[in-house]
C-alpha cells in the first residue's frame, strides 16, 4: 500500500527502495488463519531464489516455529500473490513468476486451521 504524503510539496528520500537492499528484493509471506504470526514475515531474497528456496529454505526460519507447520501438504497449499490467486512454479524465480520488490505472498492451508483451532 502506497504512502501519500499530506502536504503537496513534501520531497523526501525513500528508504525502503529496491536500490537499497544490495541486489535483494523485499517479499512479505503470510500465512492465513494462523493467528501465532501477527504479520507477515520480510524476507530480502535475491530476484533469482526459485520458488521451492523459499519453502524449502527461508520460510521455516520463522514460520517452523509454529506447531502445525509440519504438517503442511503443499500440494493443498492455495496462495495470493498481491491480493491475487497464484499457482506457483517450485522451480522458476520469484522474479520470473512476477514476485516483485514489496509483493505480498499469502499462502492458506485448508486442512490446517490454526493452533487449537485459533484460525477457525
């Protein structure tokens, strides 16, 4: 969601630019109806990570904590890219699937709902 400053003539240095995180791009994962993560996760990942890195790679990072994560069939998996429904390629970049600088990835997982239910 874009920022819009309240007064016209405001002129400031973006941070948070693509330039600035040395060839990484900034992707937020969410995980639906897990109420453990308040918010997606950021992660800076380079444009060439294929899709199956992310799972495999970054995302048990912070998501493992979460006791339903091993149960996981990513082959139920359904998934939102920027709002957007997204079938993944696990062997394709992120970038080459259209995962851009900023994006947002939701991902729910129908069978599983939530510690205790907590999803519901």
């Amino acid at each position: 969601m874009p920022v819009h400053a309240i007064t016209p003539d405001y002129t400031g240095d973006v941070k948070d630019r693509f330039e600035n995180f040395h060839g990484n791009q900034v992707v937020y994962v969410g995980w639906d109806h897990h109420l453990m993560f308040c918010a997606a996760f950021a992660y800076p990942l380079p444009p060439e990570t294929p899709f199956r890195a992310l799972i495999e790679e970054v995302m048990p990072e912070g998501f493992s904590l979460h006791p339903e994560w091993d149960q996981v069939d990513w082959s139920k998996t359904t998934w939102l890219l920027d709002g957007q429904p997204f079938e993944p390629q696990m062997d394709v970049s992120i970038q080459d699937q259209g995962i851009g600088h900023k994006s947002l990835l939701r991902f729910q997982t129908p069978e599983l709902k939530g510690y205790q239910g907590a999803g519901v």
